[in-house]
C-alpha cells in the first residue's frame, strides 16, 4: 500500500506517473489540442473559484452518498471515459472498472478503450456506463447498444463534442500512431520504461478491438476504419439513440446552455459538461466557466454531470458549488494507476472521499446541497 506521506497529492502520482510511462503515451495522455490554451483555462478558471470556510458550525459528519441516474452511489465522483487507457497503463481498464465497483462510484468505458465491452461489463457490474462514439451505419450503432446492453452497462453516454477529431499537435510532434509504430525513436521510449513495457507485452499491444470487430475484412488500419465508422451526430441521431437504448442516457460535452436548453425534452436523462479535457476546440471556454449557465438552462432539478480540469477533491467541491451534482475526472485516474498500479486507483478513491470529507467540515457543510451557498462571490464573477 502506498505510504500517504510518499504520494500525499495528485500531483504527486503524476509526476510519478511521467517517469513510469513513454514518452509518447505521457504525449497521448496530457495533450489538449493546439496550444493547450483550453486545456490550461481548465486549471486557472478552475483556482479562480473560491469557497468561503465556516466556524461555529459544531462537529460536522459530512455525507458524501448521492444519487443519480437511478442508483446510490458513495461520493459524487466518477471515472471519466478514455479511449486507450490500456495504453497509458496495462490493463488500465479492469483495474478501474474493479476500483469503481468496490468504491461504489461509476466507471465509463470508452468506444475506443483497449477492451470490449463484454471483457469489462462484468467487472464494473452495477458501476459500469458504456460512452459511444456515434457509428455512422445504424446497424453497426445497434449491435454495439445490444451489446453493452448485454454485458451489463446500464448508462449510455452519447459523445457529442468530437465531430471531427482536432490536430492534437503534441501527440503529431511525439509520433504517435495508433495502434504504436515501432519506430526508433518510440522503441528508445519504451525500452526507458521497463515496467509498462513488461506489462503491455503480458496483457498484449493495445488495439480498439470494439472497432476492430466492425473492420471491413481485409482493410486499412483499424484506427483509419475507427475514423470511417463514425459519425458527428444530430438531433435526429439523439432520437434515434432515445428510442434504441432502454436504459439512462446521458450527452457529454454539452458546453452551450441554448442546447442544454433542449435536452431535457429530447429525452435525455443527464447532461455532462465538458470540454473533453480540453482536447477538441482550443478556443472554448473553461468547462467550468460553462457550468453555471448550463444548469440555468436545464433548470434546479435535471442530473448535470461535470469533468475537464479536475485535479483534486477542492476542484470536485468547486463544480459542485457551480452546480453539477456529480463530477468525473478522466486524467487523474490514470495517473495513479501508473504512479501505482490498481493500488494507484484504490488511494485515489480514499484519497478523494477523505479530501472531500476534510473541506466541508473547513465550510460546515453537512450535505453536498449545502456547498453552492459556500462560494464565494466577489461580484466580479459570473
Ligand atoms: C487520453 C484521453 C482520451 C480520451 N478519450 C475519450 C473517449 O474515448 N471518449 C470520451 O467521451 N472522452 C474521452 N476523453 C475525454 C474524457 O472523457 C474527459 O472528458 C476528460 O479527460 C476530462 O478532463 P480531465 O482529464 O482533465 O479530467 C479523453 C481524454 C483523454 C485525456
């Protein structure tokens, strides 16, 4: 088990996690797109927020368990979907899915994880949301829903925010191909990190393999047949996806509130707020700048999910006091996973939960619906 005064913050585990993978997978992970200005304006919007602490509130039990989307779960934080996580980390994609089912928080596998859904439904069991990239070909669109359905997910999340994918200039400069092109240069990379490298030749080079199996027989590469397989979705997609999926469906990468405005009424069960990590358009707001008008638009009582910049349990009360009810962290997951392995991720859920209950004592906050009365307002603001 990780001491805590080796690894007291998350900084730490990503710092830890730099030296432990290559070159070129830190590139694919850390990237935004452009010049980062996106991916910066995540962190400075987000310390710009500031939460006022409370005395004389007596001896404060904060309750952490909430629930959305039909099911309780013990804090309001998440595992956000990323597409080759086994990349970043071997086996990255059970080890989460475990974590989040013991930790009783969800798990959302990505389109293009490194594992099939049927490999990790049952893993994640009740904590288990499934992120689909929308397939352009209905058919191939609901053999996938039947299949996540299938392996137990019980949450589709419809990603609408990459209708094409962007430049990503760092992951260009750092040569990354997907599935990875052995050039010198990335083999002089992995042959540094000796520990990923023996793990990824145990658990196999990653692939999309969910993409993999809709390939056209003899093709190109799967990542250029990934590419042909999907699609930039519209209203008319989101109705047929209504109709299709039984279960809770949810829209991530909502950042405009004229179409959160409209997403109750399509059907939809929650909005996620997201700039994709900052990841897709450089020149987008702060998610969290985004936040508040969003939930203005879909009014007190409709589920809003947040993610993009989220850094530590502070920044988690932060969206909170904004008004998400639940928010997801994509990066700082797999940091700790490669700063530690599946002990990475089992201290960052504690690490969390504690950190969370640690600061609404600081503001005498005994519920999670005490926190937007805690933000501080200079007026300047929002
Ligand atoms: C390496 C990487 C891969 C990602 N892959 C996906 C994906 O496959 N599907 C998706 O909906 N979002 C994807 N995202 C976006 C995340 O789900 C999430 O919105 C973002 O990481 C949140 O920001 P954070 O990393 O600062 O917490 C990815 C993000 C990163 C960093």
């Amino acid at each position: 088990m990780a001491p805590d005064y080796t690894h007291p913050g998350l900084s730490d585990l990503a710092r830890r996690a730099r030296r432990r993978i290559p070159h070129f997978v830190w590139e694919y992970l850390d990237c935004g797109t452009g010049t980062d200005d996106a991916r910066r304006r995540n962190r400075h919007a987000l310390d710009r927020i500031r939460l006022v602490p409370r005395g004389l509130a007596g001896e404060v039990a904060p309750r952490l368990s909430c629930s959305l989307l039909g099911q309780t779960w013990s804090m309001p934080v998440g595992i956000a979907p990323i597409g080759m996580s086994g990349l970043v980390w071997p086996g990255a994609e059970e080890i989460l899915a475990r974590t989040a089912r013991d930790a009783g928080i969800p798990y959302c596998l990505s389109t293009v994880a490194t594992r099939t859904p049927e490999e990790i439904g049952s893993v994640a069991g009740p904590s288990g949301w499934f992120q689909l990239y929308p397939p352009r070909d209905a058919e191939i669109r609901r053999d996938i829903l039947r299949r996540a359905a299938g392996a137990g997910f019980r949450v589709l999340v419809l990603t609408i925010d990459v209708p094409v994918m962007s430049r990503r200039e760092r992951q260009r400069r750092a040569g990354i191909r997907v599935p990875p092109r052995l050039s010198p240069r990335i083999l002089w990379q992995i042959a540094q990190r000796p520990a990923w490298a023996l793990g990824t030749l145990r658990h196999g080079i990653p692939g999309l393999p969910l993409m993999a199996s809709y390939a056209p027989a003899g093709g190109t590469s799967v990542a250029r047949a990934d590419h042909a397989l999907r699609t930039a979705p519209d209203t008319a997609y989101l109705a047929r996806l209504r109709e299709e999926w039984a279960g809770p469906l949810v829209v991530k990468g909502v950042m405009d509130p004229d179409l959160a405005a409209t997403l109750p009424d399509a059907g939809v069960d929650a909005v996620w707020v997201s700039n994709h990590g900052g990841r897709q358009l450089d020149a987008a707001p702060a998610a969290i700048e985004a936040l508040p008008a969003v939930r203005r638009a879909v009014g007190p009582g409709f589920p809003v999910i947040f993610d993009s910049g989220v850094e530590s349990a502070v920044d988690v009360l932060r969206a909170l006091a904004l008004g998400a009810d639940f928010v997801m962290l994509g990066r700082a997951w797999h940091h700790a996973v490669a700063a530690l392995g599946a002990e990475g991720a089992r201290y960052l859920a504690r690490m969390l939960a504690e950190d969370l209950a640690v600061n609404m004592v600081q503001m005498g906050a005994a519920t999670l619906s005490d926190l937007p009365a805690r933000r501080w307002r200079s007026g300047s603001d929002d």
